[in-house]
C-alpha cells in the first residue's frame, strides 16, 4: 500500500507561523512609533532652524513686527500664531535686545506622545543661536537641550565653543 503524501501545513503549524508573527509585530510596532516620533522632532528642529536666517535677517534691517519669514505650512505644527501665519509657532524678534526666540508646538498630525510639547531656538544678545525642547529624552535630537530655560540661558551667556548657529 502506498503512504499518502501530505498536502500544505497542519494547523498547529500555522498556529505557530502566527504566534510567532505576534510576537514580532508586539516589539515591532512600539519601536516603530518610537522613531517616527524621533523623526518628527528632527524634522520641526530642521524646519524652524530654517528660520534663523531669515530672523537675522529682519534683525539686520532693524525690522521686528512686520518681518516676512517665508514660511511654508507644516503639518506637525498646531496653536495659534500671529507673526508667521502658521499655527503653532511664534517668532517673536526684540531688535533693541539683539534677541530673538523661534517657538514650535507639536500638534496636528505629529505623534500623539509629542502633541502639545514645545521646540525652541534662542538667540542670545551675542549671535549665538541654541535649541531647546521638552519633548522625552528618547525623542530629543542631538543638539538640543533637554531644558527650554537652559538653552534659553545659553544663548543669553553667548558661545564659549565657538558653536552658535
């Protein structure tokens, strides 16, 4: 007699190929949202970084209140503005005090755990620009300070290191 050859995979086999993929997409998808929230704060620190040059700009004219930015909308942004026309960040440029501060709020399609969080550049009496952020450790990128007044304190002490920008 002959033995009957088996056909596809048993069901405990597909239980197991399934357990297993689980398993994987419950360490997957929290590392995942981890590093688009990551992304996300890179990417506002990119965009309103992208405005120092504009606000030195307006601060070399000795223009503080009707300063054209030039900026364009950003989704991961939400609040309210008066300066820039975009919801959720501020520019707020003191030409007397050779200041300036760029504000970003997290909020529209930015990561829940970011939502209502704020990014900041400070520009110190001396040129010297800083970033500060509240957002979690695990999110703050390189070179940004985990204190908003900290960095806001920088900037006013000036560079030591010759970094500022």
């Amino acid at each position: 007699m002959k033995a009957q050859m088996q056909k596809g995979f048993t069901l405990i086999e597909l239980m197991i190929v399934v357990a297993i993929i689980g398993i994987l997409a419950a360490i997957a998808i929290p590392q995942y949202q981890n590093y688009v929230a990551k992304s996300q704060v890179s990417r506002v620190m990119s965009e309103s970084g992208a405005l120092k040059t504009a606000v030195e700009s307006c601060m070399l004219e000795g223009v503080s209140t009707t300063c054209t930015l030039g900026w364009s909308a950003s989704n991961l942004l939400a609040g309210a503005a008066v300066t820039t026309g975009q919801t959720g960040l501020t520019v707020d440029i003191d030409t007397a005090g050779n200041t300036a501060t760029i504000e970003a709020t997290f909020g529209q399609n930015a990561a829940a755990t970011l939502s209502g969080q704020k990014l900041a550049w400070y520009r110190g009496t001396t040129g010297a620009w800083r970033c500060g952020t509240d957002v979690d450790s695990k999110y703050r990128p390189t070179g940004c300070s985990s204190d908003l007044d900290a960095a806001e304190q920088e900037a006013e002490e000036g560079s030591e290191d010759g970094e500022g920008a």
